[in-house]
C-alpha cells in the first residue's frame, strides 16, 4: 500500500470531500464554485471564538482513497487556509481494507536497528555462481522475542527473517528481520500506536540514542464479529522515527544484541510500557555521545535517581524501626493537620511531605548502587579508569554528588575536572547496569551489553562468541 501521495474523498456529514495528502499535509478541496465562495472568508468568521487557553485538539477525517481502500487521517485541529482551502498537519494515517481500523489483531514492524539487535546476515553456507545463488540461513521460521501485558491486554511479539535476492548485485542477497506483534484481542489504531512506541523506545534503550529507524507498521485484522483475519493495511505516523546518522558500521557495533538480553526483554519492555524507564537523558544520535553539555548532564542526573527510586525504592537500606517511626511521625502531622484550618492546616501538609520525601543522599545512594552492581561493572569500570581505579571508584559518589548540586542550583562558580568526563561514563554505564539486573540479566551478559554499549573490548574469558 502506497501512502506517499494519496487522492480520494473525506465522507463527513454525508458530504464526499475531495483531498490530497501529500508529505504529512492533508488537503481538502471543494466540489464546485458556490462551496468555495462559501469558504472563503469562512475563517474570518471563527476567530472571535479561537480559545487561547486550551489546548489544540485532534480530529479524525474518514475516507475513500482512489486505490479504493478505506482511509482514517488524525489531524491537529489548527488548520490553515489558503483562500476557502483547508490544509491540515497529520499526525497519523491509516490506510486499510477488509477489516475495521478497530480490528487490528497483528502488526509488523521492520527497521535497521532490528537488524542490528538480531545480528541478521550471518550464513552457514553462500554458493553464487553465474547460474544461480542459494544460501541457507542461520535461523528460520517464527522465534519467540517477548511477551508483556498493557491495559489488560496480553501482547507477544516473534521474530522471523525474509530475504531479498537481487540479480547482478554485489550484495545479490539482502536480508531483514521482521517483528511480528500479536494482540489477544482485537484494537483501534491508538492501542497499536502506543505499542509501536514501546518498541521505538525499546530500541532507543538498547542503542543508547534516538535516531532509530522504524517503518511503517503493516497491520493485519479481521471483520468484526468474525474470525477472518485477512484485512491488512498500513499505519503511518508522520515523523515516527528519523534516521539521522550515518555511521552505519558503529551503529551495528554499538547496541544491546538479543543473545545478552533475551532473559530479560519482555521484563524490560513491559517497564518501558509502564514508563518506569527514564529515557529522556537517551542521546539524539551516535555522534552525540562523545560531547557532554549541561542539558546531558542535568539529564543523567535525574535518570539515575528515578532508575534508582524505581528498582530500590524509597528508605532502602533503612531498619525496620526507622520506617516505623517515619511512617508514625507523618500519620501524626497528618492527624494535626486534620485538626486545623486555613495556614497551619497547610504548613502541617507540607511538614508530612517532607518528611515522606526524606530519602538517603545522592552520594549514599550512588554508593548503594555501586555496591550492588560492583561486579557487573567491574569491566567497565576498569576499562574508564584504568589506572588508580580503586582511588577513583571510591571518590565517585563524593565527586558526583558535588557536580549534581552544583548543576541543579545553577552554581556559578562550578567546573568541571579531567576526570568527571570519566566519571559521566561510569554513571550511564551504572544507570544500565542496575535496570539490566533488575529484569534478570546475568553478570556476564551485562558486561557484555555495557561494551557493546560503549565498544570496547572484553577480556579474552568473556569474549562473546562470534557465528
């Protein structure tokens, strides 16, 4: 299904509208002189009632497309006009037939860092000669890669591999791998949306950077109430992933493959689901990571205290008598607050959530982690430092925790040393690691994903293994 450039007409109030889409912009013509007339200075008529207060909704226009396959557009609803011609920015497009928009029961995603992730183009045998080309391939058919449940629905995504063969090529066979996600009940095209985001950003974890390329999810369903499941189309999100970078060979290199994590993926995504993963501080490309500014910084910062909070929670490592008496002290701020009114009401209020929030310090909980994930990132760590190491490790806590205040209260006065370039490392690095061990990774496997990560080289004893 083509959804570059798409003609038809928009069913509207029993009304048949003709568009053009084209580039993320849908276009809505008239059908005849007196409709333009009429339109024209139409939208001088509706400014009195633009509220500047809310927020710009969306609309969904429905159509027929001149392929004859039904059509679903969302738009922002700030539409502009040129003269009576409303043109719309499109935040998705749906392009389907023999089946309801409603009824999407698989989609299947491909992209060059699931290639990556898979290690696709591994053969045990390629013969070519000038008659034919044959090749036998590593893995075939359909492997499990995960399962996780979002909104009470259970979803399964598999993994199969599909070949291109291209006559008087120096690259005759071209592979790709295909994700096949699977719903165990049938959904709208939202649902699907947000299910393609939770592998985007999936794979924006597993490669430590934003510019994944994703492409447009083929989805397949069936007629409702029945169980035909030949209805296929396309769902297309304007600006769903851009591919900005360019170096192809590091790119393989540098990210997470499934054999290091595969115990751990479906715990892993169903967090990323639940968006009890910090991604924001994830860099926007490969390049990107050699260069540290404030905004990278601050970033790392924060996602280590909300990886942190979300694996160890609040009060880790404190007794048993110290919960008690925290949680009494708050009940009976709670209980006076009850008592009262107007600002000694509230001053109680704020008393009790201080003293909820009362937590261990940035450095103590640096230390926590480092003790907990010492081993995982003994490689790592050795490979940052490499001389004095046990010096260095020791005073990272101190030396991080300075710079965190310093940063977060704009000091004027803060600098950054030689070596905080290696300690912002050994803190993305641990940020990974405590994730990783929380959804069942083993030692060695993390070891493994943190150089894949970062492209150094292992030890000879943890190696891994090449096909």
């Amino acid at each position: 299904m083509n959804i570059d450039n798409i003609l038809g007409f928009i069913i509207e109030d029993q009304k048949e509208i003709p568009f053009s889409y084209k580039d993320g912009i849908l276009t809505l013509f008239h059908s005849n002189i007196a409709s333009w007339k009429k339109e024209k200075h139409k939208c001088f008529l509706n400014w009195k009632n633009f509220n500047y207060d809310t927020w710009i909704g969306e609309k969904i226009f429905e159509g027929i497309c001149q392929d004859d396959n039904k059509v679903r557009f969302c738009v922002s609803e700030d539409a502009s006009t040129d003269n009576g011609y409303y043109s719309y920015s499109v935040k998705y497009v749906l392009k389907y037939s023999g089946m309801n928009h409603n009824q999407i029961r698989q989609i299947e995603l491909t992209g060059k860092e699931i290639n990556y992730f898979l290690e696709v183009g591994y053969f045990n045998k390629f013969l070519h000669n000038e008659n034919s080309v044959s090749a036998t391939i590593d893995f075939t058919g359909l492997h499990d890669l995960c399962s996780y449940q979002w909104k009470n629905v259970d979803i399964k995504a598999s993994y199969y591999l599909s070949c291109e063969l291209r006559h008087k090529s120096l690259t005759p066979l071209k592979e790709q791998a295909r994700l096949l996600i699977e719903f165990s009940t049938p959904q709208d095209e939202i649902f699907t949306l947000h299910v393609c985001h939770h592998f985007l950003n999936l794979f924006q974890y597993l490669s430590y950077r934003r510019d994944i390329e994703l492409f447009d999810a083929k989805i397949r369903g069936g007629i409702e109430n029945t169980n035909d499941s030949t209805g296929y189309g396309i769902l297309h999100e304007v600006n769903l992933s851009e591919n900005f970078a360019n170096e192809a060979n590091k790119e393989q290199e540098r990210i997470i493959k499934f054999e290091e994590i595969k115990k751990g993926i479906s715990k892993l995504i169903s967090a990323i689901a639940e968006e009890r993963v910090y991604l924001e501080h994830i860099v926007p490309s490969l390049r990107a990571r050699s260069t540290y500014k404030i905004d990278r910084i601050i970033l790392n910062f924060a996602a280590f205290e909300r990886e942190f909070h979300d694996i160890y929670g609040v009060d880790y490592g404190r007794s048993e008598k110290y919960i008690t008496t925290k949680n009494e002290a708050i009940q009976l701020l709670k209980n006076e607050a009850n008592k009262h009114s107007g600002d000694k009401k509230k001053y109680y209020k704020s008393f009790a959530t201080t003293i909820t929030k009362t937590d261990n310090s940035y450095e103590q909980r640096l230390e926590h982690a480092l003790k907990d994930c010492r081993e995982e990132m003994k490689i790592s760590i050795a490979n940052t430092y490499r001389n004095e190491i046990e010096t260095k490790i020791a005073d990272f806590p101190r030396r991080m925790n300075a710079l965190r205040n310093d940063s977060v209260h704009a000091n004027s006065n803060w600098q950054i040393e030689p070596i905080n370039i290696n300690d912002f490392s050994v803190l993305e690095d641990l940020i990974y690691a405590i994730r990783l061990k929380n959804v069942g990774i083993d030692t060695r496997s993390i070891q493994k994903c943190l150089a894949s990560l970062r492209g150094y080289n292992l030890p000879d004893a943890l190696t891994i293994n090449k096909k």
